[in-house]
C-alpha cells in the first residue's frame, strides 16, 4: 500500500511537470497507466482477491480515467507559435499509436470533397522544399547510383 501510494504521488508530480514543460502529453505517465491498468485487470481475475476487489476495481476506475485525462489534447492551452502545430506533432501517445490523430481530416473528407487550403498543416521536415534539398544534395554527393537515393531516404 505505501508503494502505492509513492507511485501517486510521483505520477501527480511527473505529470505536473510534464504538463507545463511540454507541448506533449505525458507518454511515460499514459505508460504507467496502462500498464498498471492491465496488472490490476490480471490481479482482479486472481481467487484470492475475489472476495475483496473494491479497492482493486476503484483503482482501476481511477486510473482508466487518469488515462483518458492525460490523453486529451493540450491543443486549446497552447499560445503564440505552438497554436497551429500539425495535427500529428501534438497527438498523444494513444493517438500516434492508433492514427486516432487523423479522424477529423477523414471525418470531413467523408463528408465532403477536401480542398487543398481545407488540408492540415504538416511538419516543416516533411514538406517538399526540405526533401527535395536533401535529394539534390545527396545527388551531387560521389558514389554509387544506387546509394544516391538511399542516403537521401536515410537522412
């Protein structure tokens, strides 16, 4: 039990610190959570807690819904430059990992027929101008055609 309760207070202190110094949100915490969710699932379909699993399944509560605070998006506290970030920079880490960051763009493509100025904006790395420098640059270095475009892909 006293584990437990350090492991909360690290959470709401790692959490907090996370928060404020991050345009993310917390992975290691959403980490934690789940993984400490799905221990407790297992430790509540053991017979030995059977008879007393109220305050197993009251953690699990908890923290299921700590999971989906932590994953909610931070997009509405953000200011200045960080306002406008691609939709896949500031997804979670639930979001990145199951595309849940691209629904609004299908959502409205299945509505109607999408525009190229109705688009979200991407990360400057991926944009044209920068790859087709990195192309042209590995283009111009010596060595084997075929190694050309590999280093270009690699960078």
């Amino acid at each position: 039990m006293a584990l437990s309760l350090v492991a909360a207070i690290c959470l709401a202190w790692l959490s907090v610190w996370e928060h404020k110094r991050s345009i993310y949100s917390p992975d290691l915490v959403v980490l934690y959570l789940l993984s400490s969710s799905l221990l407790d699932t297992v430790w509540l379909a053991l017979p030995s807690y059977l008879g007393k699993p109220l305050d197993l399944v009251l953690g699990l509560i908890i923290k299921i819904t700590l999971v989906f605070l932590e994953c909610r998006s931070k997009e509405p506290v953000l200011v200045g430059a960080y306002k406008h970030l691609p939709a896949e920079e500031s997804a979670n880490l639930l979001s990145r990992t199951l595309f849940w960051w691209i629904h609004p763009i299908l959502a409205q493509g299945y509505r109607n027929v999408l525009l190229s100025h109705e688009l979200p904006a991407i990360e400057r790395d991926l944009g044209s101008s920068p790859l087709r420098k990195r192309m042209i640059d590995a283009w111009k270095q010596p060595g084997m055609p075929s190694n050309r475009l590999a280093s270009c892909a690699g960078n």
